[in-house]
C-alpha cells in the first residue's frame, strides 16, 4: 500500500513571495507567456504610436508626431479633394442663367443636393423640414406663392428677403394693415363673414353682404378686385383654401383687426449672409420641390 502524497500545488517547486498570512503562503508563479508577450506588445505598439502620431499633452497643443497627422487635417483635405472636384460645376452655376439650368441635368443635380443642404441648415426652422410651412411661415410645396414662383421671383425673394430691415433691396410689400384701428367692430365682423363666403366656408349670408362693400372700399386696393391678392405687393389670395396665418374665423378676424406683417430674411446681407452659389441653389431646390412655375 503506497502512502497517498498530498497533492502538491506547486508548492515545492514554485518560489514564495516570502509573503505569508495566516500561515497561508504567497507563491510566486510566472506570468503565463500569451500574457506576458501581449503585454509587450502592448508598450511596443504605444512607444511606436507616440512618436508617430500626436500623443503627448504639451502646455499649448501637444507632441505633432512625425507624420503631421491629424483628424482635422484629415477633414480639410477631403474638403479640398471636394470642393476641387465640384469647382468647374461652381463656376458653372455662379454664371449660369436661372431658367436654363432644369436643361443641364448634372448641374441640376449639383444645384438640387447643395440646395438641400442649404435648406436643412438655414430654413427648416421656419419653412418647416418638409418645407410645408407653419403659420405665418408660407408652404414652399405648394403652388400658391405671395411673392411669384418663377425661378427668378424666388431667387429674389431668397437674395432679398420680405420686409428685411437689413436689405435695402428687399421685396416692398406693404403691411396688412390693423384695421382695429379703423374699422368699426361690426365692419370687421361683416368683411370677415364675407372672407369666409368668398373662400367657400360656412357664412353669415346677411353679414356677408354688408362685408363686401367694406371690402371694395378697404381691401380690394391690395388683395384685388377679384380678392385673388397681388404678388408684387405679397398680398395673399383671399379666395383659396391655403392660408398664411389661418381661414378659420378667430385667426380672420385676428388678421383684419391687429394686422400682419411676416419678415422673410435677407440673404445677401445681414450676419447670416448666405454666398451666391448657395442662394441660387437653394432657390433652385425649391423650386423643384414642386409648386414651381
Ligand atoms: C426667420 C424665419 C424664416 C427663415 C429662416 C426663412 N424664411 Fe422664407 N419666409 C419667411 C416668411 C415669414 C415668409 C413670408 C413673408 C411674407 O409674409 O410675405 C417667407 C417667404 C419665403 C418665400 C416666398 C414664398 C411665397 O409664397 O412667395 C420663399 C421662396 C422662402 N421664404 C424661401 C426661404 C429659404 C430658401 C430660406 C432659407 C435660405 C428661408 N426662406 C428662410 C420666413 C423665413
Ligand atoms: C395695404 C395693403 C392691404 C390692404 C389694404 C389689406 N390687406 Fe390684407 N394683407 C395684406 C398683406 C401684404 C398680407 C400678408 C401679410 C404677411 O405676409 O404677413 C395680408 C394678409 C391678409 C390676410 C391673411 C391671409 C392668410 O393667408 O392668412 C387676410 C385674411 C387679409 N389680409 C384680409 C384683408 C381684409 C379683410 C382687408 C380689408 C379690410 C385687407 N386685408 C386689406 C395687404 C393688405
């Protein structure tokens, strides 16, 4: 019968750290080698790295490394390969006649994706992301325009702004006036009736009546005989279903008594001045989404 040896745990051969607790001893393994040589590979790779790309925090900036990379850099490059690459379509744009770019199908294509980013960053905030409108702030799908929608009106429109305090040149449209202050009460309930008759809602059929000699007298000068508005003063179309500010009776009677009178920026002038190509590819987008004349 051969005496069981205890099992050893490597007791015996491996060296104690000289550590001891409780009579528990500390032993001294070696690292195992996958773990060892990893580790160096580690320090290799970061010695390497540190010399080579920016690494180390100086008191402005840091340690470049020597080959010059940087994410920056990375970025401006490909900005130059880019803008490089879209120069000649540019300088075609910045020079092209409005009306004949639909006949250049690359242009077009160029124009439209800058046109679109364009709109993204400077008008969805009040056009809308779908460019849908909001009130006071007019559809751009649809084809119902205040101020014209023939490439040319809308290049103005966007170069020059409505009513822009900044722009000499902007589009004059005059102020809805606040006919509170003119009108009596019962006027403006009566020439609001005859807005609801004319644009195809329920109405009072007397009040109408009496609205539209209020009507001839005080608002065909500016929305027209036929109520039909006017675009080269903005003067809207009284007799559809699209509406700026609102059809229903409250936000009429609003409009007629406080008056109204929607700022569209200038985007030739002011702080957010927009660059000429940027401008006539932004009029071109929307005039491809699809109300345009
Ligand atoms: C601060 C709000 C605001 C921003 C930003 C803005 N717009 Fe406008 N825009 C308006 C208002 C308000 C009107 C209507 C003006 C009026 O009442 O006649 C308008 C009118 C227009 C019209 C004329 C619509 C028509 O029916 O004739 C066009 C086109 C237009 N905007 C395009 C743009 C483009 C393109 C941008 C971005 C470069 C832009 N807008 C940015 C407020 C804005
Ligand atoms: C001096 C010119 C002028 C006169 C006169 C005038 N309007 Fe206007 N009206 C405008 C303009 C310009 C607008 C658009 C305001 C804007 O773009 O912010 C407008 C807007 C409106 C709107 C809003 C339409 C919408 O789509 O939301 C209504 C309603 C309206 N007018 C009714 C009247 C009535 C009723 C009268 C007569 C009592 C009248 N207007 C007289 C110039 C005028």
């Amino acid at each position: 019968m051969s005496e069981k040896k205890p099992q050893s745990h490597g007791k015996n051969q491996v060296e104690t750290t000289g550590h001891t607790w409780d009579g528990i001893e500390e032993l001294n393994n070696p690292l195992p080698k996958w773990w060892l040589y990893t580790f160096y590979a580690c320090i290799l790779f970061a010695a390497v790295y540190t010399v080579l790309y920016p690494a180390w925090p100086l008191f402005s900036g840091e340690t470049p490394g020597i080959l010059g990379y940087s994410t920056r850099g990375a970025e401006a490059a490909e900005m130059k390969t880019w803008e490089a690459q879209n120069a000649p379509l540019q300088t075609k744009l910045d020079a092209a006649d409005l009306t004949t770019v639909k006949d250049d199908p690359a242009l077009l294509q160029y124009a439209n994706s800058a046109g679109a980013a364009v709109f993204k960053t400077y008008c969805i905030q009040c056009h809308g992301a779908g460019a849908a409108g909001n009130k006071g702030y007019p559809n751009l799908l649809d084809d119902d325009w205040l101020h014209g929608g023939t490439i040319d009106a809308i290049y103005t429109t966007i170069q020059h702004g409505v009513r822009s305090p900044t722009d000499p040149d902007t589009r004059p449209a005059p102020d809805m006036p606040a006919w509170g202050e003119t009108l009596k009460p019962e006027e403006i309930t009566s020439v609001v009736q005859y807005v609801l008759k004319i644009s195809g809602q329920t109405f009072d059929a007397t009040a109408a009546d009496a609205g539209a000699k209020v009507f001839t007298d005080n608002c065909t000068a500016c929305h027209g005989d036929d109520a039909k508005g006017n675009k080269d003063m903005g003067a809207p179309n009284l007799t559809d279903a699209i509406w700026l500010y609102g059809g229903d009776q409250a936000t009429i009677t609003q409009t007629v008594e406080k008056g109204r009178s929607g700022v569209m920026p200038s985007w030739s002038t002011g702080s957010a001045k927009l660059s000429e190509a940027d401008i006539r590819s932004v009029a071109l987008y929307v005039h491809g989404l699809g109300g345009g004349q």
